[in-house]
C-alpha cells in the first residue's frame, strides 16, 4: 500500500491531515447546450410540418435513413445529430413529404 501511495505523490492521509482542494471562483463560460438547440430547430420545423404527428414520422424516417448511411443534404457540424440534421433539412426545405390516400396505398399494394 504504501509503495503504491508513493507512486502517485503526497496525500493528506498519510500524513494524518486532511488536503484542502482549491477550486476556481471564476464563472465558467456558458456552454451551449444540444437541447437547447434541439428545441429551437423543433419550433422552427414545426412552421414547415405543423402537424406534430407528422413531422415526428418525417423526422423519426430521416433519422433511420442518416444512421443506415445516406447522406445528409445540409451542412453539419462535428456535434450535430442525427435529429438536427433532420430538423436542418426540413427547415432548408430539402426534406419534404406526400400525403398518401389509404385507398390509394390499397390500390398500389395490389
């Protein structure tokens, strides 16, 4: 025990008194957060596809599409998901949709 405290370098416990840590009082810089970011890309898309239901099935298809590998057909940054990049391509007005009869998809599928 004592050769493996040795190795990583002084401790208050063996010495018998305790090591006080110094932490910084400055105000650490504002990180910008991916669920902020989310939701404002979300409110944006969603004066696109208002339909709620229906921009989570775009939204939720495009995804699968991104993570089996096709490309996406925005810009993307180094922190971007998948569901920004889906969100992104909505709002460019590169990803759109059809509204498709349930008689007609009958018809088609026979």
């Amino acid at each position: 025990m004592a050769a493996l405290l040795s190795q990583f370098g002084r401790t208050g416990l063996v010495e018998g008194t305790a090591e006080v840590l110094q932490f910084s009082t400055e105000t650490p810089r504002p990180v910008r957060s991916t669920r902020n970011m989310t939701t404002q890309l979300l409110q944006e898309a969603a004066h696109v596809i208002p339909n709620q239901q229906l921009l989570i099935n775009v939204v939720s298809k495009r995804v699968r599409q991104l993570g089996l590998g096709h490309r996406p057909m925005v810009e993307t940054g180094p922190r971007s998901t998948l569901t920004d990049i889906a969100l992104r391509e909505i709002i460019a007005g590169k990803l759109t949709f059809e509204l498709v009869d349930a008689a007609d998809e009958a018809i088609a599928e026979k």
